[in-house]
C-alpha cells in the first residue's frame, strides 16, 4: 500500500520506552496519566551550591563506569529490547534493517579526569601532560571506545544484529525525531523494509547540568521537585532535565502485514526546519517551527484541520512554550484554541536528545488508547497563551491524527504526524 | 555513526534523498578541531597516535599511528537538472557512496573494501585513489592491500586526520582533482607515484580507526 504520494506507508510495530516514571511502556504510560511527575532531587552527585537541584533521573538503571555514555547505552537497549519483543520482528540478534540512534554528545566526565591524573603520580597542579602521561601507558584504552559517539550505536548494532552502517546522530532536541524521519525516509525510498529508530539520554552529569545552568535554561524552582517543571504556566522558569530513551521498529505496511504484525500506529509525515537566528533562540517571527509543522502536515498528505491533538515540544522555557504556542496557532488558525495540546516535559522533564523518540511512543500511546496525558503543574495560565493544554487530568478523547514537535537548541526543528489507523 | 563514519553516512544519505527526489540540494560535511588537548588525550588512551616525527600515512612502519588534524569539509550536492536549471557550474558528478561496518577482525577491513568496490558503479578510464588512511597498524596495510593498481593520494598525509571531516576532505580533493586535471603532486617520501593524464574518475576511500569503511566514486563533469 502506498501513501497519497505514492510512498510505502510506514508504520511501528515495535515500541519501548525508559523514563524516570518507569520502565517499558505500560509502566510510563499509567504514571502519565495519572499525572505522577517523576522529577527529583538529584542524588547522583553533590548538589550544594547550585541553582538547580532537581532532574528526572532514571535511578534504577545501573551503568559500569557510571557515566553519560554508559547510562545512555543501557536505557537504549532496554528500550529496543522491548521494542524488539513487542514487533516480534527478525531472529534474535539479527534485526532486518538499519539503525538510527540519537545519542548525546559524549565527553570524559570528572571521575575519569581524577583517575587519570592519580594514574600519573601527579601531586601538585595536574596538568594535561600528566593526563596524557597516564594515556599512554595503556591502562585506559577501553575509555577511548566508551568516549567516542558512535560507540553506543556501534555495541547496539553487534547484539541486536543490525544490517549496515548504524547512524548515529545529533540535532538537540530534536534528535529523536530525525531519528525516526531517518528511518520513515529510507523506508520510503525502498532501501529497507524496515527501521530501527532510538532516542537515548542519560546526561544528568554535573558538567551538563552546569552548562545548562550557565545559559540560564533551567528551573531553579527546586521544591518540590516534582512542580517544577510547569509548561505553558504564566511561572514557567525553565525546563528540567530528564533521562530516558525510546526506541521504535519502524516498518513498510506491506512488510508489517506480509508477516502479520501487529500494527501500533502510522508516521504520516515528517516536516523539518533549520533556523539560522541564533544559537540556542528560537527566530522572533517563529516561521521555522511553523513551517516544519507545516511540512509535516503537508507531507502526511492532511491539513491542519486535520490535527486532533498536539503533543507539545512544551519545555517549560518562557520562550519556548510562547513561540511553539504563537506557531500552532498560526498554522492551525483560531481552531487550535480548542485543540488539545499537552506536554509529557511536566512529568517526565526535557529527556533532551531522548525526547522526540520518548514523546513519539507517548503520542501513539496516546491515539492508540484514546487517553491524553495531561500538562501537569498548570495553575496559573499564562493569558498569552489560551491553549487546551489537558490541564493537570487526563483526558478521554477518541483522536485519529496527532502531531508532536521538537524544536532544537541550534535551530533544528522536527515534527512527525502520526495517524492512529492506516487508511484504507 | 560517529567519528569517520559520520562523514561517509551523511555524504551517503544526502547521495540517496537526492536520489528518491526527497531533497534537491544538501550541503554536507563535517569539521574537526584537533588543537584540544582533551581530543588527544581521548586518541591517546586508546593507543592510536603516532609519538614519532613525521612521516608519511604509508611510511609508519616504525611507530604506527595518527596524527590528528584540524579542518573543515562541505560539499554541495546537488541534484543534476536542478543544477543545470539554475545555471549552476557541475564540478564532478559523484556516482555512487557505499558505507558499510564490519566486524573488525583481521582481514575484515580489506574484505569490507573489496566488497565496497563491488557494489559501486565500476571506474573508467583514467581512475585514481585518494584515501583516507589513518597510518594505523593493520588496517592501514589492509586498505593498501585492497586498493586497485592506480594512483593513490593519502589525504591524512598532507592533513592529518581530520576524523569526521576526512571523507567529506577527500572528496572535495577528488573534485578538484579532476576539475583541474592534476592529482596533488606525490607527498615527499611517500610510495605515492606520478600519474599520468588527466584523472578521469577517483574512488574516495575512508577506514575508520576503530570501526567502519567507506567508499565513494567521483568522476568528471564533462
């Protein structure tokens, strides 16, 4: 079967998810609509001193060394795991196509800086010759593997037997979801019956913490832990850091239905666009966000009208929530305003390079089981914004189209259009 | 994936949307910045740099290893009749990227290559090699193994090895090669021999230092 533009249609037959609420999908989904925030005060390193102490962190997943690189490679195979599981696809360790992976730009954290220069007998200033000194002794050489960004792709693809060279990429916030449009593109122009597609972050290390921090990104609204994170609220003061990862089996419709899988939802479309105003500001007029909303519509062959619900990028930056609310309004008209929108950043926090995956799962949980997950934390509106935004309850809600955004830091914007049934 | 095979991935998605007409024009590439000490230190740990002065990629024999190099690589890609139609000038048409993972083992790395050959379209003419060997131990000597009887150019002879940039580097030598009619004269000391003519078509090859292989073939305009 091919789409209005002549493309097979691509749909998920697989899909696994890690967040702080919980892991795999039934745990995540009944925490959301439940409304539970799973936001915290960070325990993983000492806090003292700085402005935000909060994070939803995923606790419950150990790593060996514990750093970002590890954690992220770990929430990322639970999460394909299930997702694997669910599709039923392939042999075990031989997955029928490529992998695309979001994962966080990887760096040598401060525990390996100290054992390094331990490893060196420095005992006054340490400098970089007496790190270097220690690196070429040897005894760090499975570091080098761990810090480099392709290596978590590069282990996922040797145990769950991907075919080809594993993508690994990097857009911010948006990664996840050009994860996916990875895959729906190379699916679409044949070049594989099938896709997997993931989105991993474990970053809440204390350097990222800081450097999001220093760009005055982040709440500082500490207690409680779990009100901090509060998109579209006229208090809103910053995101919260999140962990996680999703993964998604991506497949051609004629695939899924030749070998009887079970299909879980369709990715319709795909819009994206870059925006050159400024490094981590978002252009004043918003016509990239709203042209990649536009293209994505356009490109799942709907029209705004079409849209019953929006599954917001929603960080809970003042800029942010106003600018993705100014552009749905504009691509949707006054209609929008009875639109519901809500943002799964209110519960689970900004899962950063995870979150287009994270929030593709959450929005086909949410067509598929008629239930929106609410906008937590909304008590006082923000009168610039007269948004739906499924305040604080979940919501029933029969829904056939849904779109969610994920607009990046750098400018790079994503939206994926997702159908609940493939169209007969 | 990251590192070298970021370059050859995106040179090759952007190959294929323009292809399937998902895109008419890309602009791809990758940049480095080597002058950190954090960037060698990462290198350093795993074994990889080479402490003794220099020497050509394929004169390291005594002391195998990299030399990190900074710089930067785009190419605009195009789709050829939207070129044409906006008048544009058509520096080399690239014919076809293959990138590939093999599980490193010995002899995977020229396995992985001879393979690469095989699925691009085949060279004619005057065809050249610019490769962007690493001067690792092993894979280095597989590569060169591997590689036709033509003319080669070491990209990281004259560079340094510039990770994600090196492949997008080494086609963008390739188009000039071929749009100037001259391969870059044959590194000092190196086994890098004169060539003759005008080049006709280059292969472009990369081999990650820890994993993936790459290939591309570039041919003239006109």
């Amino acid at each position: 079967m091919k789409d209005a533009k002549g493309r097979p249609v691509v749909v998920v037959t697989g899909m696994g998810v890690v967040t702080s609420l919980g892991q795999g999908k039934a745990d995540t989904w009944s925490a959301l609509t439940a409304g539970t925030s799973g936001i915290r005060q960070i325990s993983r390193f000492p806090t003292a001193g700085l402005k935000t102490t909060i994070a939803g962190t995923v606790d419950f997943v150990p790593a060996e060394p514990f750093c970002a690189a590890q954690l992220s490679e770990n929430f990322a195979r639970l999460a394909v795991d299930e997702a694997i599981s669910e599709a039923k696809i392939g042999t075990k360790g031989a997955f029928p196509g490529p992998m695309f992976i979001a994962v966080p730009p990887v760096e040598m954290e401060w525990p390996q800086r100290e054992a390094l220069a331990r490893a060196s007998g420095a005992t006054e200033a340490v400098t970089y010759a007496d790190l270097l000194r220690a690196a070429d002794t040897g005894q760090f050489k499975d570091w080098h593997n761990l810090f480099l960004f392709g290596t978590v792709a590069d282990r996922l693809a040797d145990e769950f037997g991907t075919q080809g060279s594993p993508i690994s990429l990097s857009t911010a916030c948006s990664s996840g979801a050009t994860a996916i449009q990875l895959g729906v593109e190379a699916i679409r122009r044949g070049e594989t019956e099938a896709a997997l597609c993931i989105g991993t972050d474990g970053s809440v290390q204390a350097e990222a913490l800081i450097r999001f921090s220093l760009l005055s990104a982040l709440s500082t609204q500490n207690d409680p832990p779990e009100g901090a994170s509060k998109p579209f609220s006229k208090n809103r003061d910053g995101f919260v850091m999140g962990e996680g990862a999703a993964a998604l089996v991506l497949e051609s419709y004629e695939s899924a239905k030749a070998r009887g899988a079970q299909v879980l939802g369709v990715i319709a479309g795909c819009g994206e666009k870059g925006d050159g105003f400024h490094r981590t500001r978002t252009s004043p007029d918003g016509m990239p966000a709203i042209l990649a909303m536009r293209g994505a519509i356009e490109d799942a062959g709907l029209t705004p009208d079409d849209i019953d619900y929006v599954n917001a990028h929603g960080t809970s930056t003042p800029e942010n929530d106003k600018m993705e609310s100014f552009g749905c309004m504009t691509v949707m008209g006054e209609r929008m305003k009875s639109v519901p929108i809500s943002s799964n950043k209110s519960m689970i926090g900004h899962t950063l390079t995870a979150a287009g995956a994270v929030e593709a799962v959450v929005t086909l949980l949410t067509l598929r089981n008629g239930r929106i997950p609410p906008t937590i934390n909304y008590t006082i509106p923000d009168p610039a914004i007269p948004l739906d935004v499924v305040p604080n309850v979940a919501r029933d809600a029969s829904l056939r189209y849904a779109m969610s955004n994920s607009f990046g830091f750098g400018g790079q914007n994503t939206v994926l259009v997702f159908a609940r049934e493939v169209k007969a | 994936m990251g590192e070298e095979q970021a370059g050859v991935d995106a040179v090759r998605i952007a190959f294929e949307r323009i292809r399937a007409g998902q895109g008419d024009a890309f602009l791809v590439g990758g940049s480095y910045n080597a002058e950190r000490a954090d960037a060698l230190l990462i290198y350093a740990m795993g074994g990889f740099l080479r402490h003794a002065p220099f020497a050509p990629v394929d004169q390291r024999a005594d002391d195998p290893g990299l030399y990190l190099g900074s710089g930067g690589a785009f190419l605009v890609l195009e789709a050829r009749e939207t070129a044409e139609a906006r008048g544009a000038s058509i520096l080399a048409v690239l014919k076809g990227v293959d990138s590939r993972r093999s599980r490193r083992v010995p002899g995977s790395v020229g396995a992985a290559l001879g393979e690469a050959f095989k699925a691009l379209p085949a060279a004619s003419g005057r065809v050249a090699v610019m490769s962007g060997a690493t001067g690792i131990a092993g894979i280095t000597n597989e590569e060169i193994a591997a590689l036709p009887a033509v003319p080669v150019r070491f990209t990281a002879s004259r560079l340094g090895h510039m990770t994600e940039a090196q492949f997008p580097a080494g086609i963008a030598l390739a188009v000039e090669s071929l749009r100037s009619g001259a391969l870059p004269a044959p590194a000092a000391g190196s086994s890098e021999t004169e060539a003759e003519g005008e080049p006709e078509a280059i292969y472009v090859t990369s081999v990650g230092h820890m994993r993936g292989e790459g290939l591309a073939l570039v041919v003239r305009a006109h």
